[in-house]
C-alpha cells in the first residue's frame, strides 16, 4: 500500500507546502506516550520499548485521508507523533474544527458507505509538518500482553472526548475574545511553554484558523484579537507564535 499521501492545501492557508519524499520509519509508542513505562515492571520496558514499534508515515498542509487509509475491515487507530493536525467535521453546509497534537488518536476514515449513512462527516488536516503512527495488528498483540497499554489508549481516548466536550462548551461563550481567551488557554496548557511575562504558543494559527476555532467569522476574529492585543492579553509575535499573558486565562 502506498503510504504517501497525495497533496491537498489546508482551505484558508496561502501558503501550503510539499510532502518530503522520506522513506517510513518507525517509533516506539513508548517514546510517544512515556507514561506506558511507569506502568511496566522495569524489565520488562526495553522489550515493550521494542515490542512497541509502529510503522511512521510524514506529511505536511495536506488532506490525510490517503495516509490513514487502511483495507476493509481492519480496525486500525493511528497516534500523532508529532506536529499538530486539525481534525474537521461537517454537517450540511457548516463544519467544525478540532485540534490535536502528539499523543493524541485519530481515528481511520469512515468507508463511503459509512459516509453515506452518516450525516456528518470528518476528516484530518495536517498543519504544517506532522507524523503519524500506526496502531496495527503489533499493538493488538502488546496490549493482549500488557493490559495496561490497551487501558492507557482508551484513556487517551477518554481525555479527547472530554477534551472536545470542553472545546463545546467554550463555543457558547457570547463574546468573541472571551471564546478566544478559553482557546488560548487550553492551548497553553497543551502546547505552551511559561515564560516570565506569559505562556509561549508556538503554533502557526491565522485569523481565519482562530475564527474557525471559535466559531467567529474572519472578520469578527480579527476584530477580538486586535481588542485582545491592545488589552495586553494576547499577542502575535512575528515568527507566527503567540504570548498569551497570565492575566488573559480564563478562572
């Protein structure tokens, strides 16, 4: 099967790119989700570690239906690795946006026939550089070996959910920069770094991302992002990344 994902911009980034002609590799699972090993007997991590390998597949600013591809019938979860990756839902003529960073789980794609009987539908969007492993039949056979590794995917899998029930709730906050703020903050806490003066995000995200984040229209998110700059709240610095300040996170 071919692994290499054909090329499709993200809809609002100008500036799309290339997908890097790299032969696979694998990873550990151990290395993408390290919390595993406090749970294994330490003689048992370095054959976990090895037991644990999963096939890597690169992309970037692409569509990822062709590199989650997987033949019918297999039950295949994938794990990002590294990079971020917008996972979006549509119904009807509306669509949402989510987004993941490493250690999190995608799902495959749905087959056409599941699309048809689903009324909404999602996909994944790599944004920027990502790589993505998959969780095939090898980790089956871990996890029949070592519970505790199947358990820990079902409460990365938890945690997402109530990631997303979160992200829910934050869309009905009435005011732009509030939803915005609540955006920034989960942000930080799973993407930033604390400096002295506030919480270094380094993500590549534009007004459109951010409006489509928070359910604002372009326009809109501008605007609240402009009134969140002048209150010292949150700042866009020239290399893409944002500062949000200590005082901007939401109680």
């Amino acid at each position: 099967m071919n692994r290499t994902p054909a090329r499709q911009g993200i809809p609002g980034d100008e500036d799309s790119g290339r997908v890097a002609d790299e032969p696979l590799s694998e990873v550990s699972l151990l290395r993408v989700w390290p919390d595993i090993a406090g749970s294994l007997a330490p003689e048992e991590r370095g054959v976990a570690e090895r037991a644990l390998l999963a096939p890597l597949v690169s992309a970037r600013d692409e569509d990822l239906a062709a590199a989650l591809a997987v033949e019918p019938g297999d039950a295949f979860n994938f794990v990002l690795v590294s990079g971020t990756v917008l996972k979006e839902t549509t119904l009807a003529s509306s669509s949402a946006l989510e987004l993941l960073g490493p250690g999190d789980v995608l799902a495959p794609p749905l087959s056409a026939t599941r699309q048809l009987e689903s009324r909404a539908a999602s996909r994944y969007l790599a944004l920027g550089d990502a790589s993505i492993a998959t969780l095939g039949m090898r980790f089956e056979r871990v996890a029949m070996r070592w519970p505790q590794v199947s358990g820990f995917l079902h409460r990365q899998i938890a945690e997402q959910a109530h990631r997303a029930s979160m992200h829910l709730a934050m869309l009905h906050l009435p005011r732009a920069e509030d939803r915005i703020l609540a955006l920034f903050a989960d942000l930080g806490e799973r993407f930033g770094r604390v400096t002295p003066d506030g919480i270094l995000i380094d993500l590549p995200l534009n007004h459109e991302l951010i409006g489509r984040l928070t359910a604002s229209r372009r326009p809109t998110a501008t605007i609240a992002l402009q009134n969140l700059y002048q209150q010292g709240l949150l700042t866009r610095h020239a290399d893409n990344s944002w500062k949000l300040a200590l005082s901007g996170i939401p109680r």
